[in-house]
C-alpha cells in the first residue's frame, strides 16, 4: 500500500491566465522622471549587476539598477542627468566576446539600447571620463550602490560600483558624494497597476505551490517538500525562488532561516514551510506550517490557531489610513493573552531579566521576529510611510510562535529568570521544538486590502 496523502484531498494546480499588465519602457521612462524630479539638479550614477562567476544559475540584474532601466543584462553601468527636474539617461555597456556569447548569450549593443529601452548608450570605457566630467562641474552627485540586497549591504563592501566611488573621492577629495537609495526606495515603495498584477503573479504561483505540498504523499524528509514546491514554481512560470527556501520540520522549524531542508520529516512533528517565487522580477513571500502526518495535535491545534488569530488581527488593522505599528501590536496582544492562558508565559504583561537591569516582555521569548515587510522587487522591500499604510502599498503579515526548551537556556541567570523557568517548563515541554508561522502577501488598493496569497 503506497504513502497515504497528506490530506484527504488531492490539491489541483490550476493554470492561470497570462499576466496583462506589464511594466513598459514608457513606465521605467517615467521611473527615471520622477527620480530627476525629486533630485532637481544632479547626477545618478549606478552599477548593475556584474557577470556571475559561476554556472549555477542565470544573470539577476540587482533590483534597485533594474527598476530604473528595465535592463537585464550584465556589466553595465546608468547615469541620470537632471537639470531642473528634467532628465537624460545614458547606459555603459560591456561588449561580451564573440566566442562566449556563443556560450551566454549576446548581449544588446548601443544600437539596441534607445531602440529597446529608450536610453542613449555609449562605451563602458567611457565611463570614468564622463564621471570625471560631472564630478569637475560641482553638480551634486548620486549615488546607487550594487550592493545585491539591502539586508546584506553593510557585509557588501567590496562591490564594482563601491570600489569605483572610493577611487572617484582620491581623485576628487572636495567631491561629497549622496546617496541615492532613500530616493529610490521611496519610488519603489508604491506599486503601480502593472507592478501589483506581478506580485499577484508571483503569490498565486506561490500559493499553488504550497497547495501541491499538501496533496503530495507523506514525506520522509524536507527535500521531498523543497522539490514539490520549486518544481511547481517553475512548471507555473516561476523564474527563480524568491529566497532560499525553509522546510524545517520539528526542532528546526524554530529556526527562522533553516535552509538546509535535508532533515527527516518525522510523523507527529509540523513542518515550518517558507517558500514562494518571483515572477519577472517580482517576490513573493508565502508560509504555512502543516503536520508532517496529516493532523494536528489538540496541543498543536491550539498553538497554529493562536498564530491564525494573530494574523486576522493584524488583518483587521491594515488599512488605508491605518498603522503599521498598531497592526503588529494587535498581533501581539492576541499571541501574548494566548501564551498567558497556554502556560507559556506567567502573565499578560509579566517580564524577564534580558541583560543588565533592563526587563522584556515574557511573550518576545516565543515571538522572535516582526510580523511585516514590504514587498516588490526585493523579498524585504519598503512602505512609502513608516506611520500609515496608503494605497499601493504591498506587504507581508506573519506572526509566529516558536517554542523550544534552548530558548530559555540562553536567558541571563538570575533569581527571577530561574523563577520564572521553573514556572513554564511543564507547558514549555509540552510545545518544545513546535515552531508556527503563517504568512500570507497582501496589498491595498483603492478598494481597501487584498490578500494576494
């Protein structure tokens, strides 16, 4: 007799309609407007992606280069000019040699970039005299660093275009230099038609992955769910997984970012599965956590729908208008009475001696991550306002709860610390290595909140 499925019912994957709307080059045309609009007077100089030193997968070209040119291809470089608000664009291209182009591709030359993008072009040779130029003219410059994500732009430190920016400042020391990011990043934050119906793209492939992990037969390790879930973004139109995909079952599904997904699924454990894909360009970021045999525990029953409820609070306060911040707190204040009520903790409002003669709230043990990020071209984009949600604004709600017994391990060891642990060790021991996040993408419009997932 084969493995019984995960759930009675087989999960069909259904094959959408294309996607209509489009980013064009009239839109990155009006992208690189509104940038010299908000610079006035200045110069944008920015690094693309360069060739990858391996061959284990295809070219990305680095969002923030991307958004402003629609241009995908490798070792280039963009400078906007703005005088008085109006702009002129030039690209820098690399010529790939013949012979490996054969291998790679060829790539546009400059007489395919104004026809294509709408850009002059010139040699990336002339790179350095044009900046000299721009630099000798006491113009303001910009610049946009090709640094590959933003979480990981301080470690980033040894790029093309950050190299190129320290040399400028030897040659030109009276030369300040601006950062163009916090310009762009506002641009990018608000999603326009055609950049919502990707994302929705991306989260109904994404969505359909998960969907075939619980029709597949029940798994004896992670990878088996890794290859059902990529396997699918892909036959659906997936271009490449949005992050490194999470399959962590017992233990390791409290680990937040466990990518290693080689461990045995063993029955009676959930399964913390993270795991979505981008769709031209665009990320989409989805979670469900699952019983690796098909049926939750009463005590797991009771833990993922604290973690639900916590989401639907969330949910309720992410409107137009709305906070951000009162959406998570919503979401805290249901998992926090939940912990209370579970034994988790010892109280709604009962703290721990987290270092020195600070206190923290007991629930933050158990809730270790915010519950909100922004999506877009990047899996962790921007809000265009820290303080109220507006439309065109798309975004992540994923509360967690994630119990494991070396959590308290690692508190400082003092009198109320130890009190407080032996208070919780019995219901702690019950949940131990349960880890739960549900995370689903949203966006508002101007017909209010829509889950995309």
């Amino acid at each position: 007799m084969g493995k019984r499925f995960l759930f009675h019912s087989v999960a069909v994957i259904v094959l959408a309609a294309p996607v209509s709307a489009q980013v064009t080059p009239a839109d990155f045309a009006a992208r690189r407007d509104s940038l010299a609009a908000r610079i006035g007077n200045g110069a944008v100089i920015a690094f693309g992606e360069r060739t990858p030193v391996t061959d284990f997968g295809p070219f990305f070209q680095i969002p923030a280069f991307h958004y402003l040119t629609g241009f995908d291809e490798a070792d280039a470089a963009f400078i906007l000019v703005a005088h008085d608000g109006h702009q002129t664009s030039t690209m820098f291209l690399t010529p790939i040699a013949a012979r490996t182009a054969f291998y790679y591709g060829f790539r546009p030359d400059s007489a395919d970039v104004p026809r294509l993008y709408g850009l002059a072009a010139r040699s990336f040779s002339a790179l350095g005299g044009v900046v000299d130029s721009l630099a000798g003219s006491g113009m303001p410059i910009y610049t946009l660093l090709d640094f590959a994500d933003a979480d990981f732009q301080r470690q980033d430190s040894l790029t093309r275009g950050g190299q190129f920016f320290k040399a400028l400042q030897v040659r030109h020391p009276e030369l300040k230099l601006a950062n163009a990011h916090p310009l762009v990043n506002q641009l990018r934050a608000r999603k326009t038609p055609g950049e919502i119906a990707l994302l929705r793209k991306a989260a109904e492939i994404s969505s359909d992955g998960h969907r075939a992990v619980l029709g597949m037969p029940e798994p004896a390790h992670e990878y088996e769910i890794q290859a059902v879930l990529e396997s699918t973004f892909l036959k659906l139109g997936g271009e490449r997984i949005a992050y490194g995909s999470i399959v962590g079952s017992g233990e390791r599904g409290t680990q937040l970012h466990y990518m290693k997904d080689r461990g045995p699924t063993v029955p009676g454990d959930l399964v913390v599965i993270d795991a979505a894909t981008q769709y031209q360009g665009y990320a989409a970021d989805v979670t469900r956590t699952i019983p690796v045999s098909g049926k939750f525990t009463p005590a797991q029953r009771k833990l993922y729908q604290l973690v639900r409820d916590a989401q639907a609070a969330a949910e309720r306060n992410a409107r137009a208008g709305m906070s951000p911040n009162a959406a998570a707190d919503s979401s805290v204040v249901v998992r926090e009475r939940g912990l209370a009520e579970l034994g988790l903790i010892e109280g709604v409002g009962a703290t721990y001696d987290c270092g020195g003669t600070a206190t923290c709230p007991q629930a933050q043990i158990w809730m270790i991550h915010g519950i909100s990020h922004g999506l877009g071209l990047a899996v962790h984009d921007l809000l265009q306002s820290g303080t109220k949600y507006q439309v065109g604004d798309a975004f992540t709600i994923e509360p967690g709860i994630y119990v494991s017994e070396k959590m308290l391990d690692v508190l400082p060891d003092t009198p109320r610390n130890r009190a407080f642990i032996e208070k919780v060790k019995p219901a702690v021991a019950r949940y131990n290595n349960t880890g739960i996040r549900i995370e689903d993408d949203y966006v508002i419009t101007d017909k209010g909140l829509e889950r995309m997932s």
